[in-house]
C-alpha cells in the first residue's frame, strides 16, 4: 500500500505515534493511500525547521541564487508533469482534461511568475527638504516575514497551494504546509521535487494529517509568523482569531456565491460556452465558480435551453478518459452535502431544468462520488441554494428586467469574490463592472487569469490580495529607512 508522508527538514517520515488515516479515490471509494497522521510532534518538528533555516543555508542564500531556485523547481515540476498529473486527478478525482490545462500549469507558473515579481519589483525613494535647509533621503526595504504557514484546500490541491508557497519562498520566507486531508499526494511530490533541486532543508516543509487537529496547531504555533489560507469562510474565521493571539497576518480567500450576468445584447454563444465552464468545470468546485446566473428576460428562455443543451452534453466518468469533462466531487462527505442541497432545492420548489441527482455510474465508477451536472429555475431570491454556496456542479437561474435590478441582486450575498458579465455593450461592461461588489470580474469571458493582477475576495469572501507585488505585500514585512543628508 503507497504511503503519503510529512516532508519536514528535507526528510519523509511517518508521524511519531505511527498513526495514518485513509485516503480515498473519489472515483471508485477505493483506499489510493495511507497518510501519516500529524499531530504536536511533526507540527513542532516542522516549525522549528522553518525557523531554523531562515538564519541557516536558505535564509543567507543570494537573492539572484534564490530566484534562480525558483526557476529551478518549476522546471523540475515541469519534468515530473505526468506525476504530479496523476497524482492531483486519483486525490481529487478531477479529469486530465482540466488537470493538464490548468492544475499543473500552475503548478510550475506559481514559481515562475514570482521569481519573475521578485527580479523586477522597484521600491519606492523619496527625497525632501528638512527644516533645517538640507535633505532626506526616504527609502523602502523587504525583508521576509518569517515562518509562513499555509492552509490549503482541495479544490485544486497543487495551484492554489503553489500559489502560496511560490510567493513566500521567492520572498524568502520558509513555509511549513497542511494540505487538506483528502488531497495530500502533490504536497509530498513537491517535496520530492525541493530535494532533487537542492533546495536547503526547512525551506519547504509539509505536514498531512486533519484540519481539525494539525491545522489549529499551526495556526496557534506561536513561532509561525503568518498564515495564508484558501477555503471555507467559518474556517477562515477560525484562522483569523487564531492569528490574533501575537498579532501575526492573515491572509484569506474564502468562499463565493458569485453571479454571471447575461444581457440580452450578449454574445449568445459566448455567454453559454464560458458559463458552462464557470458552472461545472471541475465538478463546480472552484472558488470563482458561478452558482447564479442572471438573464435579461427577452433571451431568458432561450438562455435557460441552451445552456441545458450544453451542461446535457457534458461526458462524466474516469479521470485518464481525455473524452470525459467532469469527474466525481472529491469526497463522500462533498457528494452528501451537495446532494443534500439539491433535495433542498427540490422542497423549496425549483423547477429543475436538468439533473438534480446522483447519476448512475458503470462498473467501479458506480462507487464513485458522481453527482449530476444541476440547473434550477423558479426559486426566490432568499431560496438556500441562491444565498449559501453549494460548491458543487449547479446553479440558478433567474431572469431580470433593469441594470439597476440586477446589480442589487447580484450584490445582495455575503460574498465578494468574482463575477462574470456578458454583453456586447463595452460602456455597460465597464459600468456594470464597477458597481459589482466582486474582488474579480471577468466580462465576456471566465476564469483567465494574468498572475501580476490583484487576486481576491471582498466581504465574507476573504481579506488581502494575492498576485504579483501584491503577494510581496503579504509575503514581508516592509521597513522604511530615512537617511539626513
Ligand atoms: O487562479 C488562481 O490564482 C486562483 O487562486 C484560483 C482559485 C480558485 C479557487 O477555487
């Protein structure tokens, strides 16, 4: 039986009470591995790595050696492509079709781009006159923060996970990361990954084990200086006042209700292809994934068709079939709460346009945690599957008639993270853009992204930004030095 290990110091190791918990394969049930169990002894071990090698080998390296690591461990991660490919699409059950495309792109672009940020970022000097008749000179330096710790999800295990880690290692800070419980395998292969460049122990350290019990030991650690989480928003809260206790940084994307607007002056055929992506790519478990989507009442009808046409298509099975769009959700737990808010749905009286289910499945695949590619019309506004987030492959949608009402509607949630609009109206577009409460919008278009942009969430859906010199906000601490001349 594969085992999943911690990666702490530069070494693999079991957990010192030798415990391991279960990993699942969403696409059959079947155990894929034994994960080692981590509990206060490999959260002190790790920590204390990370703290050592910051005055050690890795906190003393050269910035321009540094940034050449970073290059370094994307190419390596570039190498092992079909590896770490595997690996993300058996822990999360998601296709090769998403995975090859997006997951593990990331994966080595997450360095890349920061090692790029870090070469050109230019601070700020300022020069002004004294009381006194002469000068001063004012200028900012970076230094690392510390031990980062990072929380991350397992919605899309490796990006969003190098998405921190790139960033707080380019800025040379160390990290020690907890992967979700369910998606532990790209963690560890990183790992492989840091040995084989070299990269000096303590650097990149990783602890497996549950939320509940590894993730509040560091987050409480008292010798971890930050900590960045992606994923739920009652978590993140938790993270936010374990983090209060010595006034240490957070940083948080969060959870989503996000809207896609479609005016009657749309691109029609655009509108349906990049909001089915937002709807079920990757079985709807993406952050910036669209659970709302409102149509200017002339094209509701014809929008509602269409759309059904196009999600009816969508090919669910196995993750290494190329043909297959959509793979089962990533864990029992998930299937049942997804299908749990469909069954809500359904007594709530949505008109279910497609699925609403779990569907049937051949062979092994029928132990898989599939459910069914969901549309729903006819519910009010305050209905639990249009206000709460789902996460799964489904949405609402809902007709309007004025710019005006679907601004409010779209802004009327709790959340704050992305937005789609469609029309072929670019002063609309640009206006539009600029009432929605949304961290992110994207008009005409889904989910494309340069990475120097300004990345997250307002309201429930997170605090900070991450991307570019954003991360280098986060990712150190700033100090001004002011010299008399
Ligand atoms: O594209 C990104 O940088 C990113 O963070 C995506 C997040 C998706 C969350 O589900």
């Amino acid at each position: 039986m594969n085992k999943v290990q911690h990666y702490i110091n530069g070494q693999f190791m079991d957990s010192s009470c030798g415990e391991f918990f279960e990993n699942i394969n969403p696409m059959n049930g079947k155990i894929l591995s034994q994960v080692a169990l981590g509990r206060e002894d490999e959260v002190n071990a790790a920590v204390a790595a990370a703290k050592a090698a910051l005055t050690g080998e890795w906190g003393q390296m050269k910035l321009n050696d540094r940034i050449a690591m970073m290059y370094e461990i994307a190419n390596e991660i570039d190498r092992r492509f079909d590896d770490f490919l595997e690996a993300e699409c058996l822990d999360t059950g998601k296709p090769y079709s998403i995975a090859r495309h997006i997951d593990i792109p990331r994966g080595a672009a997450n360095f890349k781009v920061f090692a790029d940020t870090m070469k050109s970022h230019a601070e700020e000097v300022y020069k002004a006159d004294t009381p006194d008749g002469r000068n001063m000179l004012n200028y900012s330096v970076r230094k690392p923060k510390g031990v980062i710790g990072v929380i991350s999800p397992w919605n899309l295990p490796l990006l969003l996970m190098t998405w921190k880690v790139g960033p707080a290692m380019a800025c040379g800070n160390t990290v020690v990361v907890k992967p979700s419980q369910v998606t532990p395998t790209t963690t560890s292969l990183l790992g492989e990954v840091m040995s084989k460049v070299g990269v000096p122990a303590g650097a990149y350290n990783v602890v497996q084990g549950k939320g509940s019990v590894t993730g509040n030991l560091l987050t409480s650690h008292k010798d971890v200086d930050a900590i960045t989480f992606t994923g739920e928003t009652k978590t993140g809260e938790m993270i936010m006042q374990a983090c209060s206790h010595g006034v240490r940084d957070v940083s948080l994307e969060l959870g989503g209700k996000n809207p896609a607007i479609v005016f009657a002056d749309c691109d029609m055929e655009k509108a349906i292809r990049e909001t089915t992506r937002s709807c079920f790519a990757n079985s709807g478990q993406v952050c910036l994934g669209t659970e709302r989507v409102y149509v200017q009442r002339p094209i509701f009808d014809e929008f509602v068709e269409k759309l059904k046409e196009s999600a009816s298509k969508l090919k669910l099975g196995q993750h290494n079939d190329e043909s297959v769009d959509m793979g089962p959700v990533v864990s029992a737990a998930h299937r049942d709460k997804v299908l749990e808010f469909y069954d809500i749905a359904k007594k709530e009286g949505a008109n279910i346009i497609l699925g609403g289910g779990a569907p049937k499945m051949e062979g092994e695949l029928a132990n898989g945690f599939f459910v069914e590619p969901t549309i729903w019309t006819g519910l009010p506004e305050d209905a639990t599957v249009v206000k709460e987030e789902v996460f799964g492959p489904c949405c609402h949608i809902a007709p309007f008639d004025t710019e005006e009402e679907v601004i409010k509607m779209a802004n009327d949630t709790n959340y704050g993270l992305a937005s789609t609009i469609f029309t072929e109206n670019l002063d609309r577009a640009h206006r539009v853009a600029s009432e929605i409460e949304s961290g992110i919008v994207w008009i005409n278009s889904w989910f494309l992204r340069d990475l120097r942009t300004p990345f997250g969430g307002m309201k429930g859906s997170g605090i900070g930004r991450e991307g570019g010199h954003y991360s280098l906000e986060f990712y150190t601490e700033l100090k001004n030095v002011c010299i008399k001349m």
